[in-house]
C-alpha cells in the first residue's frame, strides 16, 4: 500500500500489521528452507517431517546415509552359497534327454560354482533300475518323436559312456515343439498328482543318472541326489536295496555326488498316510551313513538332511529331535521355505514388507534349534521359492518376484546360512530360472549379476535416515533393503578389497543414498536393474542400465557393462529397482584376504 509511507509503524497501525506478516512470512519461510536442506537432525537420528504442507516430491529428496564396516566379515559363506535345484519330475515329463543342450549348459554354467540338488516332492517315489533297455526304460518313447530324431537320441546315449568329458547337443527346432507339446499335457498331470497328494513311482534308470551326471559336471556344479525315503519294508524299516544299487553304480563310474535321504518328512502323512517320526528318520540317516561308508568310493561323501518343510510346529518338533538324536551325522542341516501359495492373483503380493520379512522369523526358528544341540553346524536352505504349487504363469516367473528373491539371499546372507537352494533352475511351474524356450527369466538375470558381483563375506551395514522411530502400536517395515559384500574374487574386473552393495527400492518413489565415511570419495560401478517393456513389473524381460538382457547366442553371454558414478556422487535408485553398486579401490582390510 502506498500510502503506508506516510503513517508511522506501530503495532496498532495497518502498515505495521501488514510489515509484521510479511516479517514472519520472510521467517517462515527461511525455517522450512532449512529443514527441508537438513533432513537430520541429528547424525544417526532421522526425524520425520509433518505430513501438513508436504511439497509433492519430498520423500524422493530425503537422503540416506550408508556406510559399511570394513574391518572384519561378520559372516563368511560356503563360495557355492547362491545354488540350484533340479525337480525329478523332468525324468517323467521328458525334459531330462534335453540336458544336454549347449545352451542349458551354458546358461548353468553361468552360476557355477554352485550345487546342483536333484530333488523335490517326487524324490521319495525314484526307484533306480540298473537297466541299458532303453525302449522300456527311457521314458517317452517313438510314438512321441520322429522315428530319425529317437536314433540319434539313442546314439548320443550310447557314445555318453565311451567318451570322457561334456556331452553337448543342438536339439532340431521340431524336437523341442514336440517336447514343449509332451511336457504341457504331462504337467496337469503332475499338478495334479500334487493337488490330490497322490504320487506314481518314477523309474530312475542308470541313463538317466548319466545324463544328470553329465548336466551337472559339464556345468560346473556339484550334485546332491536325493533317495527315496519311502521305500519300506514290511516292518516299516527303510528299504535300501535301490540305494545300494545305486551307489554301487555311481561309484563304478566316479561320479562324484553328495547326498540326501527324502523331501519334507514332516508332510510325509498328507502324501502317503505314513506318518515320519524323528526317531524312524535318525535311524534311516544312520542307515544311509553306514551304507555309505560301505562302499569305499563313498566313504567320505558329504550327507545332507533332513531337508524339512517349513518350520512350524511338527516340522520344528522333528527337526528338533532329529538334531538331539543324530545332528552329528549330517555335514550340514537343510529345510525348505516357501513365501506363498500358488494362487496369488496380483503382482503387488510380491512388494509387501511383512512377506519378506517372513524369512528372518523362519531362519532364527531353524539356527536355534540347530545350535542348541549342534553349536556351529552349517545351515542351509535346501528349497527356497516364491511359492508352492508350481507358482502361477504371469507373476512368479516375473520381475515383481525378484525383489524377493534377491531379498531372500540378502537375508540369508546376513543370518550366516551357508547355501541358498533355489528352486528351480528349470522346467518346474513357473518358479522357474529358465522357460522351456530356454530362455533366462528375471530371477536367472538377478542370479547371475549376483554371482558375478557378490563374494562370500557378508559386511556390517550401517545406515542413517532409514530407520523412524516407531509410534506406539506400529510396526516399521523398511522398502529400502541394503546389504554388503566383499566384491567376489573370480571377477578380475575387480581388485581385492573391493565391495558390492546390493539394494532393493520397493518405493514408489526414487531414493537418493549417499555414500558416507569410508565408501566415499571412491568411483562407483553401477548395475542398475529395471523391467523391460511395456508389461512393468509383469515384465519378464530385465534391462541393465537400460540396456536389455539377453543371450547373445547358445554359448555368449551379454557383456554386463556397469554405469561410472564419479567419486562422492550420490546414487539415485528409481522406484521399484533393484541395484548392484561396486565401491572400486577402496582396499577394504575385510576384503583383501
């Protein structure tokens, strides 16, 4: 106003009123200027800020501090600690003559090293036949391929025993048209089987053993095969006369196999009506134990078990009873978890806090009973998944199930398991690595960024502006989950003493994370991976950097080109990502050796 020059200010006049707003609206102003450039208020503490007048876009600015301790490990795992599963039902559905495909055997190749455990719920219905009769034997027969494909089949077989080394094969595109057409049809009946827990025997013949053997060993992976438990004798005592056959064969050839006596005993009564009880399987795994030190090839096998279903009551009791009894008997002690049933309907079930964090309640349940009888026995995690029931088509084999899966091994990692199983490397429902086109899906392209990346020894986080400070009532789960290794010693892009941090944006939002005290002022390598096309997070394409996967041919993989972040720039994660940052040359004490 300005006739306001005029007047004297004082407080009543109303030139003085209107100079007094624009004072505390110039002080205001300034106020949330710098709250808004210091999100804490403290060095460790973040204090959250008033929901009233948030500006849009202000939880995409709040910045998070990370730093790692680079000292000492706090854990150190097995090298093989990101291993696969193979579900038996690939001898029934055809799909095992069809291991030898140089671009299978590429593709595991890829996740070496690593176990292979030939297992799953139709371990406990195997039964080895030692037969060469392979019209009787083989599995599907000529009515099934083309009259010239089935001797060339043959053929291979035959020269499979007279040469040594990998066995690889190019499969004719009409070959694999008539396999995919087989295994459909012979999958609704194997879900079915599974639905109705009721299973038919599958015969495990000393052919199929050598292709498996020669899968695994042309890989680069280790196999643990897993016998059949329910194999009974009148009395109800374990019936050892497959095993021996086929222990007896195995080591004629020198295959070199760990292995594992049944799958999930605790379900035993719903499948079959027998109920296992702790004291029946400490004396099967004695059993097996002995027979193994029978044969001289043997000897000193590793012997895993008792590979029990997810630890709920009867599954703990067992387990529990079963380490009291004869934990000493096992090199290491496996159970299996699974997140949800087959019938999740929307991909946001993937994104929930609470279902990533059921995993941290299940591995304290198992290492406190492991370590109350056997302190410092290796735990592993001997099926993991995404869900049960084969999973379903369009969710579980997409984008959106990564997050727990990498989730998954982060957690694992951090509580001390030594091996993370996952099921399955191929064929199996749609919880799968690999598609029947032999394609990789998401979780195969998050595998391998992981084992090219990620060393053994696990690194202490510590992050400032991530936690809040819960409300009474209210449980805080974070959407922002962050781990760090030593970077992995097989990658000579990189020098010892590197790290990798891997993190998991489940916001909706991007999240800016500054690197703090000893991670700054290095070069940073960035693997950032978002879905690829139109389908989001349905996508079963992955672009790294913005550059999409994929096989270049039978035997190359893509080159995995990193992002160069200068010294102290921050690191932007969009919305729904999940990134892989490698801290060059910092020599970090905890990773040089």
């Amino acid at each position: 106003n300005p006739n306001c020059c005029s007047f004297p200010m004082s407080q009543s006049s109303p030139c003085g009123f209107q100079w007094s707003l624009l004072w505390l609206a110039s002080l205001a102003a300034l106020v949330v200027q710098l709250v808004l450039s210091s999100p804490y208020s403290s060095p460790s503490t973040y204090q959250r800020p008033a929901t009233s007048g948030k500006r849009p876009g202000f939880m995409e600015r709040t910045l998070i501090l990370l730093d790692v301790n680079t000292r000492s490990p706090i854990r150190v795992l097995n090298d093989n600690f990101l291993s696969l599963q193979l579900d038996p039902s690939i001898i029934k559905d055809g799909w095992l003559d069809f291991l030898s495909s140089r671009r299978l055997v590429t593709l595991a190749r890829g996740l070496s090293p690593a176990f292979l455990r030939f297992g799953g719920k139709r371990t406990d219905f195997l039964q080895f036949n030692n037969q060469k009769n392979l019209a009787k034997f083989r599995g599907p027969g000529p009515d099934y391929y083309l009259k010239n494909y089935e001797d060339d089949i043959i053929r291979s077989d035959v020269a499979l025993d007279k040469q040594k080394g990998c066995r690889l094969a190019s499969h004719p595109d009409i070959m694999l048209e008539l396999q995919r057409e087989k295994a459909a049809s012979t999958q609704l009946v194997l879900l079915k089987e599974q639905l109705s827990n009721i299973y038919s025997n599958i015969t495990f013949t000393a052919r199929s053993l050598d292709k498996l053997y020669n899968f695994a060993d042309c890989a680069g992976l280790h196999l643990i095969l897993g016998l059949n438990a329910l194999h009974r004798n009148p009395d109800h005592s374990w019936n050892t006369s497959s095993t021996l056959s086929l222990l007896k064969y195995s080591a004629g050839k020198k295959y070199n196999i760990s292995w594992e006596l049944g799958n999930e005993p605790n379900a035993y009564r719903s499948m079959v009506g027998h109920t296992g009880n702790s004291t029946q399987l400490a004396q099967d795994y004695t059993k097996l134990r002995t027979l193994l030190q029978s044969v001289r090839y043997y000897s000193r096998a590793q012997l895993y078990g008792p590979n029990t279903g997810r630890p709920r009551k009867n599954a703990l009791l067992l387990l529990d009873e079963f380490m009291k009894t004869v934990g000493t008997v096992v090199d290491a002690v496996t159970w299996q978890h699974y997140y949800m049933d087959g019938r999740i309907k929307k991909v946001e079930d993937f994104l929930k806090t609470r279902l990533l964090d059921t995993l941290t309640e299940q591995l304290t349940k198992v290492t406190k009973v492991v370590n109350k009888h056997t302190p410092g026995k290796k735990v592993w995690l001997g099926g993991l998944g995404p869900a049960w029931t084969g999973g379903m088509s369009n969710l579980s084999d997409t984008f959106a199930a990564g997050f727990l899966w990498v989730n998954s091994l982060g957690m694992a990692a951090m509580q001390g398991i030594d091996v993370v199983l996952r099921h399955s490397f191929f064929d199996y429902g749609y919880t799968r690595l690999v598609d029947q086109y032999f394609n990789p899906l998401p979780d195969y392209w998050f595998s391998l960024v992981y084992k090219r990346l990620v060393g053994p020894k696990v690194l202490a986080v510590r992050v400032a502006g991530l936690q809040r400070k819960p409300q009474p009532g209210r449980v805080i789960r974070d959407k922002l989950r962050i781990y760090a290794h030593c970077t992995s010693y097989s990658n000579h892009n990189y020098v010892r003493g590197s790290i990798t941090i891997y993190i998991i944006n489940l916001h909706r939002s991007r999240k800016k994370i500054k690197l703090a005290g000893t991670l700054r002022n290095n070069i940073v390598h960035q693997y950032l991976l978002q879905p690829h096309g139109a389908d989001g997070l349905r996508a079963k394409h992955v672009q790294l950097n913005g550059e999409k996967l994929h096989m270049v041919d039978n035997e190359t993989f893509p080159e995995l080109k990193p992002k160069t972040l200068r010294a102290g720039r921050t690191i932007v994660m969009p919305p729904m990502t999940i990134g892989f940052y490698v801290i060059k040359n910092i020599n970090a004490y905890a990773c040089r050796r």
